[in-house]
C-alpha cells in the first residue's frame, strides 16, 4: 500500500514539475488564455486564471484516469 502511495507521490511530482516549468515559459510569451481575467489599478494587478485552471483540470483528469484505468 505504502509502495503504490509512494509511487503516485513520485509521479504527481514530476507532473507538478513539467507543468511549473511549461507555465514559467507560457508566462515569459505573454500568452492568456481567452477566459483569463487581469484587472489593473493604478497601485494594483489582479490575474484570475479561470481559462488555464480549466485547462489543467482537463488535462489532469485524463492523466489520472489513464493512470488509474490501467490497474
């Protein structure tokens, strides 16, 4: 049990990585998502990433039922 759990840990962790690493080079183009949300003020910046965090909903939850589906 404790294998299975150490294993999935491993794998969410170089998940987690890949996607740190694609989101810091997306982040360096300028690119948004057409859902995303910047709001400005004078003294102020607000960044709501409803269209990314959609995205990566998806696409975790086919990775994960893959994942699963094939035990």
């Amino acid at each position: 049990m404790f294998k299975d759990f150490g294993i999935l840990l491993i794998l969410l962790g170089v998940v987690l990585f890949i996607m740190g690493v694609f989101l810091l080079l997306i982040g360096h183009t300028g690119f948004r998502m057409p859902l995303d949300i910047v709001i400005r003020g004078k003294n102020f910046a607000v960044y709501i990433p409803i269209g990314t965090s959609i995205l990566l909903s998806i696409l975790l939850t086919v990775l994960l039922s893959m994942l699963f589906r094939s035990k």
